[in-house]
C-alpha cells in the first residue's frame, strides 16, 4: 500500500509572470480547460515529448 497523496495531486507552489498568466488563462479557456488543468497539460505534453525523444532515460 502506498502512503497517502502518493497517487493523489501534489501541490507546488507556482510564480508566474502577470503576462504569462494571461497567456495561460486565454489559451485555456480556448480549450475549455482551468489554468491549472493548462499548466497540467503542458507539462505532460512537455514530458511525453522528452520521454520519446530520450526513450532510455
């Protein structure tokens, strides 16, 4: 068994530009999504391409 909020969210505190927040927020709601389900989805994209990129790491 795996302790508690291993498979859960991790919180991260987070600084971003005003600039880049609403960059964010106009490109998430094009998409119907949060800005933080955004920044989720980035990321994951961001780590699937790496993944493939480097496949034995």
């Amino acid at each position: 068994m795996e302790p508690a909020g291993e498979k859960g969210k991790k919180q991260v505190p987070l600084r971003l530009s005003a600039e880049l927040y609403r960059e964010l927020a106009v490109w998430a709601e094009d998409e119907f999504r949060s800005v933080n389900g955004q920044i989720e989805y980035l990321l994951r994209e961001c780590v699937r391409r790496r993944k493939k990129e480097r496949p034995n790491e």
